[in-house]
C-alpha cells in the first residue's frame, strides 16, 4: 500500500472516530436528567410541608418537628440543602403544578383522591380522637354523641375519612370551628370554652402535658398512614431514592428513635406536673419574665429553656435552698455563683443572669462533633452534673460501641456509672447516673409546655385582634 492510500485510510478512520464521539455527545445531551439528578445538580431539594407541631417549627437550635428531622435526614444522604415551602392550603395541588420535589406535611395516602400522586412507604399512622372536658360524662361511641355538638376544622372536615364519618353520623351536630390549628381546639376544650372536638391522635400526644383538662374520649374511623407524596410520573429516580431511605431508617432504627424524640410520652410527666406548671407559670413566672428575656437575649438563649431549667432546679420559687448548698431559683452553688460574678445567688435577677451566663458557657464549650439538638442536651447534662461527669459518660458509650455525639446513646450508659465496675474506670469517678438523665428529660418537657404555652397565647391575641387564627 502506498504512503497516499494509507494516508486516505487515516483520515477516514479519524473522521469515522470523530464522527462516533460527536454523535456520542449528541445522544448524551439529547437525554434528560432524571429528577434525582436535577435534585443533586442544583444543590438543593424543595418540598412542601405545613408549618406546625407535627410537621416543622422554629425551636431552641433552629427549626426541628418530626417531618423536619425525617426529611432533613433524606437531603443530607443526597448532600444537598433542604428548602421548605410552607403550604398549609393545598400541599398536593401545589405539588402537581412542578415547582417543588415532594409533599412532606402530614398527608395521609387516603388525602389524594383521584390525583396522580405517588405516596412512599408510610412512616407513621394516626387516628382521629375525639375530645372531651375531664369534668364531663365520658362518651363511650358516636351514637352517644346524638344531639351533641362536636367541634373540628375546616381542614379536618374536607378529609376523606372525616367526611365518611360525618355522613354516616348525621345524628351529631358537627360544627366546624373558626381555626385550623387542632392545638386551638384543645385549648379551648381544656379551658371549659368546648365540651367537645375532634383531633388527630399525634397532635393529641404532643399535647398532652400542655391542656390536662382535655381528655381523650375514643377513636373515630380507621388508622391512616402518613407518607412522603411525589408527582406520578414516568420519572421515578426520586421518589425510588425516598423509598431506599425510608427503609434504611427503618432497619437501623432511626425512624424509631426519631419517633419517639416526639412522640413517646415521658413516663415520669404527669398530668398533674403539667397543671402545675400553668398555675406556677401565672403566679410565679411572670414577675420575673423582663429578666428571663433580657438575660437569654444578651446570651444569645432561647428564654423558655433558660425558664424550663429554672423550673426544675426549683419551681421558679427564689428564697429555696437544698441540703447540700445550693440556693436560689436557679440553684447555683457558690462556686457557681463567684464564677459567673452573681453575689447574692437569692436575687432572682443575679441568678437569672448567672445561670444564663453558666449555659452559654456550656453550650459554646461542648465538643464541636455534637451538633443541634444533641448540643443542648450534654449543656443541660453538664449544667446539672458538670462537664467532667459526661465526657466520662461520652468515653464509656464510645468504648461500648455507641456515638459519643449523640445523646440518646449517651443517655442509656449515663446511669452505669454508679457502678463500681465502671465509675472506677471513669476520669472523674462515681456519679448519680440517672440524675441528669431525668434533669435532662424534665426540662426538655418543661421547655416544650412552655414553647406551647406562649403559642396558645399568641394565638389567643391573634383571635382576638380579629386575624385568622391559623396566620
């Protein structure tokens, strides 16, 4: 073969080559991004939720709620920022209309109806529970409801399984209310102003502590599933993605675990706890509220944990003193107090500051590995037996296989070291385990009476000045 032919034959199959990876581009580019892959290249996923209780809300560490830590945990796998819309309206329709990726509020799979929506695995089921005043005859079915009037929102009665209930009960009067906030509705109960309403079984638990006077009665319809909801379409890259991690946290146990944060009722609260803290809350708490504020705004505090805390050291009572020294209403020893510059640890006012300075301290001085909510439980853990104490309880659940970062591992190996086997292995020795395990669980119950409380509040002036009580 000649240098020209040869030549020629290069030039063909370099031609031929280019041809084939300009028609491989071609195709490449001709194909369009799955939605899991549009989610991961813009660097963020949006979804849909309510504002509310059971769902995402603003609290000491920035927003948490159940549906938030469920899906915050879905955009950290896809290592991308979480965007929430809040949509209290129509979730699904706003969903359908493609600006957003998925619908996390509390949407039941029997909501959609005839809409094209896929629901992932269900994370949760609830019930509708009617309500009644604990001073109150009990009512035992619906047929004992006859001639009664029983109270539920707008948003409430639209509901599918609301809806079949109320037409195969016509001989209940059932009213709809001028709210949409199911918290109203036990408030009101709670405070004689209804006799009875319907709510859902999650928002009944998560207030249970907070309107002891509102009991529950029975359940109304069948258990319905709560699910994650997607658009149905051809493209299920993302809702597949959902779905795996969904399982996952089922299988490892974090589903549980963040059920339970919220859901699971602390044995050692009762009514009676809850009660008195609305009476103390008037009668104890409100001449020293200016300083409760100040103080938690100069050390950058959320004020109702810094009063949960008080609470517990001592019922916001300020001439108190224990056995072993420590006085005031936020129980500072005199080593304490000296450090944090309070004088007199009886002046609530120098005690509110002092304590608020205390857990500034401990909260800046917590490892950098523990992070959100994790971090203000070891602060509230070391503010009731010293920072020592729980690395100690840190060092053991890490030797023991557990996440020394996270609290509700180092909460279960608090209690072993008040045993020899272990505290004479420890740094800093014996302590009462279980003290601030309880210290801990007390006032994140406090903290959380107290975040429902000044809600109800600012609901309560937003009725009465005329607004929409669910704006």
């Amino acid at each position: 073969m000649d240098i020209r032919n040869l030549s020629n034959l290069v030039i063909r199959h370099l031609l031929l080559l280019t041809c084939l990876a300009l028609s491989a581009i071609l195709v490449e580019r001709s194909v369009p991004q799955s939605h899991l892959e549009r989610v991961i290249e813009s660097g963020e996923i949006r979804v849909i939720s309510r504002n509310g209780p059971t769902t995402y809300y603003e609290g000491s560490n920035g927003l948490t709620g159940y549906g938030y830590k469920l899906v915050k945990g879905f955009a950290s796998q896809l290592g991308v920022k979480l965007v929430i819309v809040n949509e209290p309206q129509a979730p699904l329709l706003r969903l359908l209309n493609g600006q957003e990726d998925m619908v996390v509020a509390a949407i039941t799979t029997n909501e959609a109806g005839d809409l094209p929506v896929r629901f992932a695995d269900p994370h949760r089921q609830i019930q509708f529970e009617l309500i009644s005043h604990v001073d109150l005859p009990v009512p035992t079915d619906l047929a004992s409801l006859e001639g009664l009037r029983v109270e539920l929102t707008p948003e409430m009665a639209q509901h599918p399984e609301m809806q079949s209930i109320q037409a195969a009960n016509p001989q209940v009067i059932w009213h709809l209310a001028d709210t949409n906030d199911q918290a109203d509705l036990l408030s009101r109960v709670h405070r004689g102003q209804l006799e009875l309403a319907v709510v859902d079984s999650d928002t009944l638990l998560l207030h249970q502590y907070s309107f002891v006077n509102a009991q529950p009665a029975f359940t109304l319809g069948k258990p319905m599933d709560l699910a994650w909801a997607f658009a149905a379409s051809v493209d299920v890259s993302l809702y597949q993605a959902a779905q795996s991690y969904m399982q996952q946290i089922k299988q490892s146990g974090r589903l549980e675990r963040i059920t339970a944060e919220f859901f699971q009722p602390n044995e050692e609260m009762t009514s009676v706890d809850a009660l008195l803290l609305s009476q103390h809350l008037e009668q104890r708490l409100t001449p020293h509220m200016d300083d409760m504020k100040r103080a938690s705004e100069e050390f950058n505090l959320d004020w109702r944990l810094l009063a949960a805390i008080g609470y517990k050291e001592s019922q916001w009572l300020t001439k108190i003193e224990s056995p072993t020294g420590v006085k005031g209403m936020m129980m500072l020893t005199k080593i304490t107090a000296k450090a944090m510059g309070v004088q007199d640890r009886e002046d609530p006012r120098q005690a509110i500051f002092g304590a608020a300075k205390l857990f500034r301290y401990l909260l800046d001085n917590q490892p950098e590995a523990i992070q959100g909510e994790d971090r203000v439980h070891f602060a509230l853990a070391s503010y009731n037996q010293g920072m020592g104490h729980i690395e100690d309880a840190r060092r053991l659940t890490q030797r023991t296989g557990g996440d020394p970062n996270r609290w509700h591992d180092v909460r279960e190996r608090l209690p072993l070291l008040s045993m020899r086997q272990y505290y004479s292995q420890a740094r800093h020795g014996y302590m009462r385990g279980k003290e601030p395990v309880a210290f801990v669980d007390k006032v994140w119950d406090y903290y959380k009476m107290l975040v429902w409380h000044e809600q109800q509040e600012n609901l309560r002036l937003a009725t009465a000045s005329g607004n929409p009580a669910w704006l």
